[in-house]
C-alpha cells in the first residue's frame, strides 16, 4: 500500500511561531573537517551541488571515483564544485537520470559532449521521454547505457538498483545503492511513497528523499489551482509532513544520515522543512538526538536540508556500527 497523503487533504494550522522560525539558522558554513571520518578509504562520499526547481545534481562516490545522479546543474558549477573539494570530473564514470524534467536533464548532454568518457544510465522509456520533452541531441544515445528497475547494474565499486517512484515524468527512477556494507536511497521527485518504494528507502544507511512544501503555504500561496492540485497529487510531490512521518516510522539507529531535497522557493522554506521533521521525529522518539550535519559522533541522526543553489559540503558517510 502506498504512503499517501490522507494527513494533509485538509488545512493544518502552523506548526511554528515567527520567533522560533527566526531563531533557527539552517545551512550554515560548515567545517569539513568536522564532517570527515578518520577513515576515508572505505568511506561512502555524497555532495550536492543543487537542488530545487531550478537544477538538481548530486555526487555519490568513494576513493576511486563515482557518478552523479541528474544533469540539471551548469556543468561548471559542478566541475568547481568538485574541484573545491579536491575531486575531478574525471573520475566521474557516468550520470544516472531520475526523470524526465528539465531541472534534472537539461544539462545531461553538454556533461557527456565534455567529457566523452561519461556514460548516461536511464530506463529506455526515460530516454525516449528526454529527447521527446526536450532539444536535446539525438546522438545522448551513443552514451547510453539502458538500464531496468528492479534490476541490479554497477558503476564502479557501487551497485545499483532502480526502483519505481510516483511522479508525472517519465518512467521516473529512484535509486537503491549499495557500497559494500553501506547503503542509499535516492528519491527526488515524488508525490506520494508507493510501496517498493518504502521497501528499499526502508533498508537504508543513507537518505535522500524530497520534502518540498509546505502545505499550508501552498494552499495560501498565489499559485493557480491547477498548478496546486498538480503538486499535491499522488504523481506530484512530497509535503514535508508526510515526508516526515514516513521518515519516522522507518527510523532505526541504522539510519544516521537524511538528506531533505528538493524544496519549493515558493512555498517552503529551510527552517520549516527542518522544524516539520524535527517535531515528527521527537513526538515519536522522545530522547532521539538530531543534528544538522555537524558533529556527527553527538548525534542519533543528521538531519541536512540540502540548498537550491549553492554546494554542500563533501560528507564521508560510513554506516553505524548499532
């Protein structure tokens, strides 16, 4: 059955007052030496260069290299993004597609015309749907690998699983990954959790999940109804509520790391999103300990809002030993 979205068809009052909205300070400037393991070898690396509406791309990797997840980021961000941080494009072997939209695939070609060893891992309804949708060069699909949900495929030391997810693209992918005793879940776009996949988000060490609204602020925000019962439909997107409530009832000391995605400009913000999954997590495990990325060894679990547009931090996560 899937996790749908019966707990926000109706209008919620606000969960936080102005003053504690205020005095929460997300996304701060933080020391990456505070973010490494003393142990980088083995170590599973994630970084975003952006995600929202207006381009989403991340970074999974290790020592020996990696792949990103979506193109919808200026290839030079993303080239000084890694560099900053002491990584190449060059050990990056492919790009995986999520989907279909523009803000996850508008750059997917002039990544590979670039760097012509990058391959491009998509379903091959996903492929037909981006050179549909898009003025995209049919010649993507000299770099394209087809790959199948449920069906296992490896790109360096990581294998991965793609998984359905419920949205109005195009064949859309979440992605199941595994690097050796580690695991990961990447799901950006999706309205409401279907039952595969909670079975794989459910398995994780690591969590990328959309939380991109508000409800309240978008049933009083200035969008046209259209474009309101688009976003909260089951093919739409996520509510930061039910993120949070899916999110703590699969919670397990396992899970140490969840990445907040995908946030609206217009109706969410950083600090709600944050106070939404801290209330839910709280109610449930009273003594649990949250963190914001920082201090990992004080914490039960880091919670990190991922921005629109700047690049986090690089995180070296290794599963806990529970």
């Amino acid at each position: 059955m899937a996790f749908r979205k019966t707990s926000i068809q109706q209008d919620s009052p606000n969960l936080f007052s102005e003053e504690m909205l205020s005095e929460t300070q997300l996304l701060p400037d933080l020391s990456e030496d505070s973010l490494q393991v003393s142990d980088r070898e083995d170590a599973f690396i994630f970084m975003s260069f952006g995600s929202g509406s207006s381009g989403n791309c991340s970074y999974v990797g290790d020592a020996d290299g990696g792949f990103l997840v979506d193109a919808g980021v200026d290839l030079v961000n993303v080239e000084k993004g890694l560099k900053d941080k002491g990584l190449s494009m060059n050990k990056v072997r492919g790009v995986i597609l999520t989907h279909d939209h523009g803000d996850h695939v508008r750059y997917i070609y002039t990544f590979l015309r670039n760097y012509r060893h990058l391959l491009v891992y998509c379903t091959p309804k996903m492929l037909n749907g981006i050179l549909r949708r898009h003025s995209i060069s049919r010649r993507i699909k000299d770099y394209h690998r087809a790959i199948y949900k449920e069906f296992e495929f490896n790109i360096g030391n990581f294998t991965i699983t793609p998984f359905e997810v419920s949205h109005d693209g195009t064949d859309n992918c979440g992605f199941f990954i595994v690097h050796g005793t580690s695991t990961m879940a990447i799901a950006t776009d999706m309205g409401c959790i279907t039952e595969r996949a909670e079975y794989y988000m459910s398995r994780v060490n690591f969590l990328m999940i959309e939380s991109n609204y508000d409800h309240t602020m978008l049933v009083e925000g200035a969008y046209h109804d259209h474009l309101k019962a688009r976003i909260i439909a089951d093919i739409g997107h996520l509510d930061n509520k039910v993120s949070a409530e899916f999110v703590t009832r699969i919670w397990r000391p396992e899970l140490s790391h969840v990445f907040l995605c995908h946030l609206s400009h217009d109706n969410n913000r950083p600090e709600i999103a944050y106070l939404t999954y801290k209330k839910t997590l709280t109610e449930r495990f009273p003594s649990i300990k949250i963190g914001d990325g920082r201090q990992e060894h004080l914490s039960d679990l880091q919670l990190v809002v991922l921005p629109r547009y700047d690049v986090t931090p690089v995180y070296y996560l290794k599963a806990k030993e529970v």
